[in-house]
C-alpha cells in the first residue's frame, strides 16, 4: 500500500515550528520526495527517526455537517436537503499523537471521526462525474468539537475551530487503491469502541460534495474535505485516549489535556 506521508526530522520542537518535507512509507522506511504525491524517491530515512505530520498543508478545510443520518438525529437535528459546509483554520491541525488541548472556556469537548478527501488537483466547477479525478487520495480527521459553545454560538467557527481541533493523517493513502465502498470509520476513547459507521451511510456522496463545493469555491492541491460524522459521537475529558481508524485508510490516536 502507497502512503503519501509529510514530516519532519525534528521530534522535539513544538507543531508548528518543524520543517515539513514529504515523503513516501515504505515498510519502515521513508523516502524523501519532492512534493506531495510524488513518486520520486530520494534520502530513505527510517520512521523511528523522524515525526509524521499532518499530512498536507492545506488552504482550507473543507467539512460536511450531519452527513449521515443516524448523527443528525442523535443531536436532535433535522436530515439536511442539501450539505451543510462549514470550513476549519489550518491553524486547528495537529498530527496524531499531539495533544488535543480541552480550552478552559468549553465544559463540552466531543470528538468526530471522520474520513477526509485530500485534493490532489484544482478544482473549480467540477462535475460529479469528474470529482474523482481530483482526488489524490484519503487520510483520517477528528472533527474535535466544543459542544457548548457551538450551541451557544449559532454558527459554528467557534467551537469547531480552535487550536489543536482537527488531528489529521497520519498519511495520505492514493484513491485507487482504496476499496471505498468497503470504508467503515471507527472512533474509540480509552479503547472503548464509540463510533462504527459505514461511508456508504453517507447522505451526500463523495462526488456530490466535490460539485457542491467547488460550485462557490475553490479547491487547491493539499486541500482536506472532511465528509462527515457517523453517529455515536460523545465526550472527551481530560486525559482521555481518541483514536480515530479507518481500515484500509490509517489510524490517528490523540491524548486530551487541559490548557
């Protein structure tokens, strides 16, 4: 299996201060590359050695709300008619193993796993029909949420937008070589299965998104498109596990910590 990874050979500096560079795993050792999604291996480095990234650097990110039945009826909500977009900062990524930092203004920290789309190609106006061809592959995403606040807000920048509230990767596995159909997302906390849902639940499908969205903006190489939660979401406390795996795609764990 390809996997399309970006890191950073310092393991001790804080996120957003480490050099990124990309690379290719393979087995247990990383192949430096030019650019994402290359296949131009150079300096091969062994994973111990160094610390994986988010796996993209995105413009923005792109989220699907309530895109699954099941979710939208657990939080009282009404099925959409069409996709409720909402976007994250990139400032919100983290890679899995940094902490997600539970801020002091919140009482009601959930997490949401979720399947993202990492766009791989321009895209602008694009057909449903052609939304794959934009794609370069998939990396999982925990829509990490203070509940209160989105609530007590109205909309949603707040409480989906802090610091540390999108854990991503750990790398990017290329759209062909995924079964998408056989995709399930799963989310544990403490070892204690949460989530387990199916992406063929989806209300909107992944190349119904892609049109959707790009109909008003547009999508740039890097870009993540998370599509969204399967029921079963839940709190997270301080000192709290996350996991978030999906078979075939990867696995991000992430400890909660006060600020």
């Amino acid at each position: 299996m390809t996997r399309y990874v970006r890191f950073s050979l310092d393991r001790t500096s804080p996120p957003a201060t480490r050099e990124a560079l990309f690379g290719i795993l393979d087995g247990d050792v990383v192949y430096e590359t030019p650019s994402l999604g290359s296949e131009q291996r150079g300096a091969a480095r062994p994973l111990s050695g160094v610390r994986l990234l988010p796996p993209s650097m995105p413009s923005k990110i792109v989220c699907v709300g309530r895109n699954y039945r099941e979710h939208a009826k657990e939080l009282g909500n009404p099925v959409p008619a069409e996709p409720i977009i909402f976007l994250k900062p990139p400032s919100s990524l983290i890679a899995t193993g940094d902490a997600i930092v539970f801020p002091s203004i919140s009482e009601h920290l959930s997490y949401e796993g979720e399947l993202a789309l990492v766009i791989g190609k321009r895209a602008r106006n694009v057909k449903a029909s052609d939304a794959e061809q934009h794609i370069i592959g998939y990396t999982c995403i925990n829509d990490v949420t203070a509940r209160d606040l989105q609530k007590k807000d109205g909309q949603w920048t707040r409480g989906k937008g802090f610091d540390t509230f999108c854990p991503a990767g750990p790398w990017i596995v290329p759209r062909d070589e995924v079964a998408f159909d056989q995709l399930r997302v799963r989310t544990y906390v403490d070892g204690a299965l949460k989530q387990d849902g199916s992406v063929r639940d989806m209300i909107f499908p992944v190349p119904f998104i892609i049109e959707y969205v790009t109909r008003f903006l547009t999508l740039e190489p890097g870009d993540l498109v998370a599509t969204g939660t399967p029921p079963g979401v839940g709190s997270l406390q301080a000192g709290s596990i996350v996991r978030v795996e999906i078979e075939g795609v990867g696995a991000i764990e992430n400890p909660v910590v006060t600020e």
